[in-house]
C-alpha cells in the first residue's frame, strides 16, 4: 500500500503540494476567523467537572440561579467613608442601573448611614482602605443583549474608575468579572500559540538547516509542519461545534501535532536522502527520473512505515483519554487523534511531493558547507550516519558493560520520578494566569479584601429550607481554617445552599478537603449535595484514579499486539512498556519539583499553587507515551531491518542505533525546542505540559534510546525476538516486514 502510494506521488507531486496549499490557507482563514467565527471565539474554561455530587450540586445551583453575570470596581488606597465619594459613586450607581439587562447594583456608598451599614460591611475593604462596586446582569439573557450590557457596564465602571483615580491621587481602580477572566485565559491562549510558534519554527528551521546540510531539505518539514498546524487548528474549530473545548486543548493538542510533523518529516526527508544517494552511487543507464522514484518507493516503505507505526501507536495513547468520564480528557483524546491523522497525511503526501519536486537538489550541497566551522558540525549532525560513527561505538560501549548502564540509567530516572510520589493536584481558575496579569491581581485582591465575593471554596446544597441549615452552618464555621461561612440562602423552591470560604484561598488545601469529607459523612434529616472548588477536584481526582487502570490496559494491550507485529516478539514490546513507564516518572518528577515546590518561580514567570494542574499528569503520561513510543518505533524498526537481513542481535543493536541516533536526537532536540518555546507562554497549564514533555523527550531520546535500551537488549541477546511457537506462526501470517 505504502509503495503505491509513493508510485502514485512521485506522478503526480505539483497537484498534490497545490492541494495543500489550498488546504492550509482554508484552515488559517477558517481557525482565525476570516471567515466565519474563529476557533479562539469557540473556546471557554471552568471547573473541571465529571459526574457525580459535586457536578449535581452545581447543576442544581445553576438552574435555580436568580442572578446572571456580575463585573466589579475595585477601588483600593482611598477611605470609603470620604463624603467626596458620594456624588461621583452615586452618579455611576444610576448610570448603571439604568443600562438595560442590570438587576443590581451593590456599593457601600450611598447606601443608608454609608460605610457603617452592616449590610455594606462586605462591600468595604478588609483593611478599610477601599471598597468594591458590583454589578449583576439579570438571569437568562439572550447572548447579543448579554454581551452588549456587559460592555455598557464595564464602560461605566472603567469611567468611574478613571475619575476617582483623578480625584483621589496615589489610589488605583480595576475593573473584572468572570466573563472578562474567561476572554483573558481565551486571550492568552492565542497570544502564547503564536509567541511558541514564533520561537519554535525558526529555531527548528536553523537545527535542521543544520542536519541536512541545507534550506531546500531543512524546510520540507517545516512547510509540512505549517500545514499540519492549519489542519490541526482547523480540526478543533470543527470539534468545537460537537463539544465544548477547553482552552487549554487548543495549544496542547496543536503543539503536539507540530512535533509530531516536524519528527516524520525528518525521518522522511532523511531516509529519502540515504535512498537516492544508494542510487545516484550506482546509476548507469537507468534514468534519475527512475532513481528518484524508486528513492520515493522505497523510502515510502521503510520510513513511511515506521511513521504510520508510529502515528497508530501515538492515537492509541491518546484515544486512551476518551476512555474518561472528564469532558475534558474526551476533547483532547478526539481532538488529539485527528491531529495525528492529519501530522500522519502531511508526512505521507505533501512531503514526499515536495521531495518528488526538489528530486536531486535534496543532494546538492547547500552554502552552509562553504563555511568551515557550520560545515564540520552539519557533517557531525548530518542526518544519513555513516557505518561507523559516535552511536555505533557508544553502542558497543554499552554492550561491554550492559549491566552497569542498565543499572546507572535506572537509579538516575529513579532519582527523578521519586518526587512524583508526592504528587498533589489543583485546578486552578485566574492562577492560570501570571501573577502580574490583571486579572489575576484582580481576583486574587478580591479574595483577599472581599472574601465573601470571592469563589467558596465549599458550597452545601440542601433539599430543605434555609433555617433547617442553619446548625450546619454554625458546625461547618468552627471546623479548622474555615473564615466565613454565609447565611443560608434560598436555591429556588426546594433547595438551600451555604457557602464556606477558607483562611487558605488554595482550594486543594488539607482543610478545605477536611470541610468536603466531613459533611458528606454527616447523616443530616435532609439530602446535601457537597460542591465548589474543592469538592470538584476531589472527585475529578477520584475519577481519574478509579478510571484510569481501564485506559491504560487498553493502552498497553493495543501498544504491545502493535509492537509484536513490528518485532514478531513479545519481551521487546513488554520491555519498552515498562521503560516508558521510568521514564514518564521521571518526567513527573520533575515537575512536582518544578511547579509544586516553586522552583524556578522567577525564572518560569509563574507562581506555585501548591500542586499540579489535575489534567496535566494523564496528559503527560498519555502525550509522553505516545512521543516515546515514537522514539521507539525509530530505533526498533531500523534494529529489526537490519535483523531481518541476517544480522546478530548485538550487530542489529549497533547499526540500528548508528542509524537512527542522529535522527532520534536531532527529532528529539527539535521537539524539546518547541515544547520549550511554548513553556515560555504565560498560561500555567500550558507552561507545565511544556516542561514536562520536554524533560520526557529529553530523557527519552539520550538516556533510554541511546543507553538503556541498546543494554537491555544486550542482556536479553536472541530472547529479545523469541516468542511462543503459535505466536511465531501468527506473525509469519500477520506479521510487517520492510
């Protein structure tokens, strides 16, 4: 099927590129929104939610909710109880009630007696040096009056904002909601995909200007990764209308299809090049027309294999995610498999199109072997490796002492993954945010100075009346870190609800947990539903343990008949399993030590929560997997074509990785790069997952390909290809060879 293809390309490349040039600006001007809405417009964030009390418990919040949207003034380094306050706030305070779409509007002000109203007391500054303004959009409004009073207000408010900071030198006001803190997130979502790209494709471009000795090779895989980033945003445009896309799916799963591009472009480009240098070396009266079709053949059969090998084993990894009940971890695993579909047709049409039209000139040396230095180091990253070179002896190196190597590598990824055992996880809202944003000053001021406007951490919902919760809420105040628990309020006509804020505003806190765990033992004369902050990441913690066993048996299963189909063994599948999953630990490892304990705060811009973003360790383990197993497709195919040539095991080992290292590590650096080119994006959650892919990638292509797997395969000698006699016979029958 593969050699077809590749006839079927080299016939007919030019409409093929034109085809994908068509398609790639279609998708930029579809996923901007050049035409129609674009995906960023698309995208929302919140709690993450999965069934269950918590989920009900909100579900009976919302639909009973008598209020709608609310934006709030702060004002801070002024008295509230300053009568020059009364006119401008009073002025501001009928302007606002009069925009069509507001029922309420709540200030300190001009209420009756002023500041030393009770009922005003929330509403003033904790430390009395500022007050807030809130306003409260009425329940259901349609989108297009929504949207249009929640502009009026904010206009409003900022106006007031800007006078008061007039009247009053050295004080500061800012304006915030939950619809501005959503266009924020959404906001920077944009901003860090394009600051990424911007870092990540130029230097991908220079590294493998670098390999390949030349601009027409290095940028076969860069045009295929700008194409593959257009299909890729395009896909999650059209996901977006079937389900609800979290905002931090769209740079994961896009940064994820631009490695993968760039990694099957290369190992297309480079077989490719090693192909037609075996044929220009021995051409006589064959035409080069020939030559080169036969390169595109061929390469099209071994490399192109290998990377539809690998683009299974990677959509297995992720389709794992769907196997969860988050809506979250679905979107990303659905959205994440065509991705890879798309990065998997890039690399199988439109790069070796372009290879089909380049023909020879991938040969010609390019200006950068004029210039000494850049020449000797293209020459020692160039990706067609000679016989002999830097793997091979470091493969025989590791073969005279496998026993040390293995032993060394797996105490140092040991070392790494020990922090993950103290793993803690959070589900942040504004602190996905930098500290210096805005909004996230904002919100965290308002938690501060106002905690009764802030988010509860707990909020009990009971099928009763609100003076049957009374005794409940006096219990609740007293338990350990508990600041404020509100009156019992009305939730519809069957329902009351308390809320609970904590002294600690880190919703993970032992305390916060402590309130969640201790009401729902209670056996109280009514039924409760436990919800808020806490009580969502408890049970979306809770689900992740109980349902991922069941995702990852899947995983493997699928991942191991894959390999064995490759191999025709059943130890080289169950030892890359149990490699991948050091090395993954690893990688968790360190980022417990990174972004739990704070480190590199300054350096990273961002400041800890005091644990894990709770999607991010599934996220690493199933996006970690599916990169790994990449590397290992690599390595493994290119050992057992040259095993089925005849060749020993140990022989197989050091040409296989003297032929793939160069590849390996040159994928692996580019893919570190991207990931680290989106590390340094703003949004936390996207921070976290670059750092922790690129560690993984890291470690995976130098400490694992390149030592622990060529000592382990040492030590397992000809066992690494036995399997049981009826398994033989099924590969013999089932069974891809080159």
């Amino acid at each position: 099927m593969l050699h077809a293809l590749g006839r079927a390309v080299a016939r007919h490349p030019g409409w093929i590129v034109l085809a994908w040039v068509l398609i790639t600006f279609a998708s930029f001007a579809a996923a901007t929104g050049a035409v129609g809405d674009g995906l960023f417009a698309r995208l929302n964030t919140g709690q993450l939610t999965v069934p269950g009390e918590s989920d009900d418990g909100q579900k009976i919040l919302t639909d009973n909710s008598s209020t709608g949207q609310s934006m709030s003034l702060l004002m801070h380094g002024l008295d509230p109880a300053d009568p020059g306050l009364v006119e401008p706030v009073g002025q501001a305070h009928a302007d606002l009630a009069a925009i069509p779409g507001v029922a309420s509007v709540a200030e300190p002000i001009t209420v009756p007696g002023g500041v030393d109203n009770p009922q005003a007391a929330q509403l003033v500054a904790k430390d009395g040096n500022g007050f807030l303004v809130s306003v409260t959009l009425e329940p259901d409004l349609a989108k297009a009056p929504e949207n249009q009073a929640l502009d009026d207000v904010q206009a409003r408010l900022t106006a007031l904002g800007t006078e008061l900071t007039a009247q009053y030198p050295g004080s500061t006001a800012q304006v915030g909601g939950g619809s501005l803190l959503l266009d924020a997130v959404t906001g920077q979502v944009e901003k860090d995909l394009v600051k990424g790209e911007l870092i990540a494709l130029p230097i991908s471009l220079l590294v493998m200007v670098l390999v390949f000795g030349g601009f027409v090779a290095a940028g076969m895989p860069i045009l295929g990764a700008i194409a593959s980033i257009g299909g890729a945003l395009v896909t999650l445009l059209a996901f977006s209308y079937f389900i609800d896309l979290d905002a931090s799916v769209v740079n994961v799963v896009t940064v994820m299809g631009l490695g993968l591009c760039i990694d099957y472009g290369l190992l297309i480009v480079s077989r490719y090049r090693e192909e037609l240098r075996k044929r220009f070396a021995t051409l006589t009266t064959r035409s080069t027309r020939d030559a080169r079709t036969d390169a595109l053949v061929t390469t099209m059969g071994t490399a192109g294999r290998t990377v539809l090998f690998s683009a299974i084993t990677v959509a297995i990894s992720l389709s794992g995610l769907m196997l969860f009940q988050a809506s979250i971890f679905r979107a990303i695993g659905a959205a994440g498999v065509s991705v890879v579909v798309v990065a998997l047709l890039v690399a199988l049409t439109l790069v070796p199109a372009l290879l089909a039209l380049a023909g020879a000139r991938m040969l010609r040396p390019g200006a950068l072997t004029k210039v000494p230095v850049l020449k000797r180091l293209a020459n020692k990253l160039g990706d067609v490796a000679p016989e002999e070179g830097v793997f091979s002896r470091l493969a025989r190196w590791t073969q005279r002492r496998p026993w040390l190597v293995m032993i060394g590598v797996l105490a140092i990824l040991g070392l790494l993954a020990a922090p993950a055992l103290r793993l803690e996880m959070r589900s942040s809202g504004e602190q996905l945010l930098p500290p210096s944003a805005p909004d996230r000053i904002f919100f965290d001021t308002l938690a501060e100075q106002y905690p009764s406007f802030g988010l509860p951490a707990v909020v009990v919902v009971g099928q009763t009346e609100p003076a049957s919760m009374a005794e409940l809420a006096a219990d609740i105040s007293e338990l350990p870190g508990v600041e404020l628990v509100s009156p019992p309020r009305p939730v519809g006509d069957a329902h009351a609800a308390i809320s609970v804020f904590m002294t600690d505003p880190d919703p993970g806190s032992a305390d916060a947990r402590n309130v969640v765990t201790h009401v729902r033992e209670l056996r109280l004369p009514y039924r409760t539903w436990v919800t808020g902050q806490t009580a969502h990441l408890m049970d979306f913690t809770h689900a992740i343990a109980t349902q991922a066993p069941a995702a990852i048996a899947v995983v493997i299963v699928a991942t191991f008949v894959l390999l064995f189909l490759l191999t025709g063994s059943i130890l080289v599948p169950i030892k890359a399993l149990l490699i991948n999953v050091v090395s993954l630990g690893a990688s968790l490892g360190v980022l417990v030590l990174v972004f739990q304990d704070g480190r590199f705060e300054s350096l990273l811009n961002f400041s800890s929560v005091g644990g894990i973003e709770a999607i991010i360790p599934i996220l690493v383990v199933a996006l970690g997997f599916g990169l790994a197993m990449d590397y290992e497709m690599f390595l493994l195919s290119r050992i057992k074509e040259y095993r089925d040539q005849g060749m020993s095991n140990n022989e197989a080992v050091v040409m296989g990785l003297q032929r793939s290292g160069r590849i390996i590590t040159s994928a692996a650096l580019i893919v570190v790069l991207v990931f680290g080119g989106f590390a340094l994006g703003d949004l936390l959650v996207i921070k976290e997952t670059g750092i922790a892919l690129a560690v993984a990638v890291a470690i995976d292509a130098t400490l694992v390909r390149c030592l622990l797997v060529p000592a382990t395969m040492t030590l397992l000698g000809e066992w690494n290809w036995w399997a049981p006699a009826p398994l033989r016979r099924l590969h013999d029958r089932l069974g891809l060879r080159h």
